[in-house]
C-alpha cells in the first residue's frame, strides 16, 4: 500500500468536432495530491464538462494523459511493473456514476465480490470467502440473506450502490475514486451512501476523491473540496471556507447559482455557459452579492 | 374565452395493485392561466408526476384516471377534455398545441439522429404545412435556448446534459404550443446549468407567452422561476397561490413543513 496518489501537471486533449484546432483541452494542467494518511475526503466538484470525470479515468488509469503524470507512491502508474500495477489496481478502487451499468445483467451479483476475492486471492476457501463477503455486505448496512443470489434488477440502485462499496470493504484499498456515485440515487439513499463512505474513511481509513456537481453532497460530506472549472483546479481548501467565503470568482459564481427559495431573492442577472467550450466568465463578479444569504 | 388554458376538475389517478387501488391523485381542482408559469410542488411520491402525465395522457397501465375532466382551451381552437380525446384528435393537439418537457434528457432524444432531424420529425409529423421552413426555423429556435446552429448538425452524445434539455426544450416550444408541462425539467443538471436552463424557461413565457406548468420538488426553482405555486402532498393539493405568498406566508401546515425543511446550504449570513 503506497501512502501517496499524486496528479503532476496532466493535461488531456480530445479530438473534437467544430472546435478551432480540432481539440478540446479537458484537463488543463492539473495537479493535486491525495495522502493515505490521515485518511481524508477530498472532493472535486464542478459542472459537467468541467474534467471532473476525465481526471477520475486519468487517476484511475483508463485513460493516459496527453501530457503530465499520475504518480502513485510517487511513480507514473503508466510504467508500473505488473506487480506493481496489480498492487496499485488493488489499492485504488473505483466507485462509478451508474449502479446498473457495472452489472452484467445475466449473472448474479455474487459475482463481481467472488470475482475480487478471487482476483486478489483474499480467501482460500469458499467459506472463507463467503464469510468475507457476508462481514462486507454487513458494513455496507446490506443483509446479506437479501442480496446474494440475486440479479441486478432484482435490487434497487441503492443497494447496487451498496454492493460496489462492499466489493471496496473487502479489498480495503487506500484510495477510492467516486464518481458521480449517488447522482442516480434520491435523497434518503444517497444520504446512507455518504454515510458509509464516511465510516470507511474513520473506521477503515481510506482516502476518498469524491467527484460531484452537487454542493449539498460536498458540504454534508466536509473535508476538503477542490472546484474545477475549464479542466483546471481554480481553488482547494476546507468545505467550510470554501463554501462561505469562496476565492475565485467560478466558485462564487457556482454558490450563487444554487436557487434560492425565496421568491424576493430572484436572481437578477444572467449568465451564460456555453457547455462546449465550458463556461465563459459571464462577468461572474457583477453578479455576485457576497452579503446575501443562501438559505 | 377564458383566460385559462387547463381546467382541471376533479381529477382522480389510480394505480391497481394486486392488493388494491393506491389513489395517486385524490381529486384535484387546478386552473392554470393562460401565459404564466405555474409550478407544481411536492415530495417525491406525492403524485406531481401522475398529475403530469396523466394530463398529457401518457399514463400507462397499471395506472387509469377514475374521475374527473381536464378542459384544454388551445387558442383557435374549440376547447377540449384531455381525458376524452382519442387517436388522431390528441395526435393533433400533441407538440402544436400541448407539449412536454421530460427529465431524462438523457433518454428522450433518439441517439441516432442528428439533432435537425429530430426537430424535423416532429415538425413534420405535427405541422406538415410548415416542411418547407424547417431548415430556417431550426436555428431560430436554437438560439431561443442560447445553442449555436452547429449544434444541429451533431448527435445527442456529443451534447451535454444541459444542452440535451435545452434541446428538448426547442422541440416542444417548436409548434408554439399553448402549454408545455416540465417534468423536473433540471433535475439532473449542476447548479450553473439549471440556472441556465430556468433562464431559458423564464424567456420562452415573456418572448413567445407560452404557457409553463413547472413540476420540481426543488423549492428553490419555484421560487426563482414560478408565478404561482401548487402544493401537492400524498395526492392532493394542499395549497395553491401567488408564490410570495407560499412561500412567506404559507396557509397550509404541509406547506410550511416544506419550506422549513429546505437544506441550509452555501454561505450563510454571518
């Protein structure tokens, strides 16, 4: 288990279709890093087609920056020896958007927590493994009498949700990247969701980079988040500063959008994003009132 | 002429179980206005949903209307009850006269089609005397939602969520219809596109006056965007007014439940 997971200076270009040079820059110039230890929730949020999810396939190694380097335990996870690429691939652990896209839908889901203990060689015995697999179903607040033995659309997406989490519990990797995981899912689920991420990171220790569009999802989760706008990381700090007294502008510009429910507190200017070539800064300083309240 | 488009008497929804009829909607009286925006308010499974499709008659089994009458009045046109057209007459009223904005923008456009035969499709099918002037109206009602033309020569997965709905949004209004019901129409958006997108909604009403019936379980987007709001709870309405006065003086206790459970969030008055 290596104790850093560290993004220098990764830049990621698409082919694009009507744009000037023919690419888009995704991710411009991004670099951060994420300890082991103090297991901490770091979250990356931004609008979509910020990067946010491209610098998730980039952590993940899904996809190979154009330019810069993803460094785990300080060396590029694109030159690894097979090794250290299984350790690395053990040790940082995907949670995607999506609880019904990740199930093949003719097996049961067993499978893909038998598939890991396999992989990984966690048990030697099917008993054993069954028992890890009931102890991890467990922690993830999932009887496991109610979900074995069944198939994806046999549960709700809440509890597929949950079954990616105890596939994470069993393999107790230092990194989890979450992407997206409870926009599919409504309030109370998503509420319990976050809830066993935080006890993975105060019981287990596992440091999570949780990617969101949602503010209320960073702010009950706390810890640090990061804001991302145009690929590039425009500012990093505490939740709590950074939600109430936000630096950049596309961070102000991002609290200001959220409705407020009052009807006196309309919005009384405009804005305006063009989504393919991200946001425009629509004068985001005219438009924000720092001395009113979000409710 | 009234000056209401809907006239929703009555209006009953049920769904059959195998161990009974779950009422979705328990009676509801509601007029809408002609040219403004009403927004429909509710926690999930309150019934704002069934209400929706059920006056765009899109209700499936096992759900059926038991009661009530919807009287449409499209401009031109001699009024109708919703609930008793049939076939070719409510093929007619669809898209020209009455249209729908959906969520799941995601799902709602064909993923093989570029987006100008999309708009075509229903132009064509819903309006086949205006063909011929489809290349030009395209990129009109583009640009109503804030899109470039070149978005129409590109496929639904080269847009995002919020362009995807955007879209949708310039294909029902592309008829000039009298009513488009949203169904949660920004749902699944980030902040910064929702606001986009309530925007937009906001401008078709002044620009084009039509007619908006807005469903979001998002206090905050009714507040921002509606005239007046409808609150529903376990399929009724608990309360119906101007939206200064739901939301400052609520007449309801369901009303002022809700309210005062909306999440504190961003920077708080310090």
């Amino acid at each position: 288990m290596k104790s850093e997971l560290e993004l220098r200076g990764v830049q990621q270009r698409f082919h694009a279709r009507g744009v000037a040079d023919g690419y888009i820059t995704a991710v411009d110039d991004v670099s951060f890093s994420l300890a082991a230890s103090p297991p901490q929730i770091v979250s990356l949020v931004g609008q979509s087609g910020s990067g946010k999810s491209t610098i998730a396939r980039n952590v993940l190694g899904l996809q190979k920056p154009t330019a810069g380097s993803v460094l785990y335990g300080g060396k590029d996870i694109f030159k690894l020896s097979r090794a250290e690429y299984d350790e690395y691939r053990r040790d940082v652990q995907p949670v995607f958007q999506d609880p019904y896209a990740i199930f093949n839908p003719f097996y049961r889901v067993d499978r893909v927590l038998w598939k890991a203990l396999k992989k990984f060689k966690l048990a030697d015995t099917r008993a054993k493994g069954l028992e890890l697999i009931e102890e991890s179903l467990r922690a993830v607040r999932l009887e496991p009498e109610n979900v074995l033995g069944r198939y994806p659309h046999q549960l709700s997406g809440g509890q597929r949700q949950r079954i990616m989490l105890a596939r994470v519990h069993m393999l107790r990797p230092s990194f989890i990247i979450a992407d997206e995981p409870v926009s599919m899912l409504d309030a109370q689920v998503r509420k319990h969701f976050l809830d066993i991420l935080l006890d993975f990171q105060t019981k287990h220790g596992m440091t999570t980079l949780f990617i969101t569009h949602d503010l209320s999802t960073v702010y009950y989760l706390g810890g640090e988040v990061m804001v991302i706008t145009k690929g590039q990381i425009v500012e990093r700090g505490p939740v709590s500063t950074v939600m109430h007294e936000p630096s950049h502008p596309y961070t102000k510009l991002l609290l200001d959008s959220i409705p407020q429910p009052d009807p006196d507190q309309r919005w009384t200017s405009r804005i305006a994003v063009d989504e393919l070539e991200r946001v425009d800064d629509a004068n985001p300083a005219a438009d924000t009132k720092p001395e009113a309240p979000i409710l | 002429m009234s000056d209401s488009v809907l006239e929703i008497k009555g209006l009953e929804v049920v769904y059959s179980t195998n161990r009974g009829d779950v009422k979705a909607v328990r009676g509801i009286d509601l007029d809408v206005r002609r040219g403004e925006i009403l927004g429909i308010a509710g926690e999930s499974g309150s019934g704002k949903s069934t209400l929706a499709v059920a006056l765009l008659r899109l209700l499936k089994a096992p759900g059926k209307v038991t009661g009530g009458s919807v009287m449409f009045h499209p401009a031109g046109r001699s009024p109708v009850d919703l609930l008793k057209v049939h076939g070719e007459e409510l093929r007619v009223l669809r898209w020209s006269a009455l249209s729908y904005l959906p969520q799941g923008s995601m799902s709602s456009l064909n993923p093989v089609m570029r987006v100008h035969d999309q708009f075509k499709d229903v132009i064509v099918e819903h309006a086949p005397d205006r063909k011929e002037a489809v290349s030009d109206m395209i990129p009109r009602l583009l640009a109503q939602v804030g899109l470039e033309p070149r978005v129409a020569r590109m496929y639904p997965h080269e847009l995002s969520g919020g362009m995807k709905q955007r879209v949708l949004m310039a294909i029902a209004v592309a008829l000039e219809p009298d009513l488009v019901i949203a169904d949660e129409p920004t749902t699944a958006l980030d902040v910064t596109i929702q606001r986009v997108i309530l925007q937009s909604l906001a401008d078709l009403r002044t620009d084009f006056g039509v007619t908006l019936m807005v469903i979001s379980h998002d206090m905050g987007v009714h507040a921002q965007l509606a005239d007046r709001v409808a609150v529903m709870y376990e399929g009724q309405l608990v309360e119906v007014g101007d939206v200064r006065q739901v939301f400052k003086d609520p007449q309801d206790a369901y009303t002022r439940q809700l309210i005062e459970s909306i999440p504190k969030l961003g920077r708080r008055a310090s």
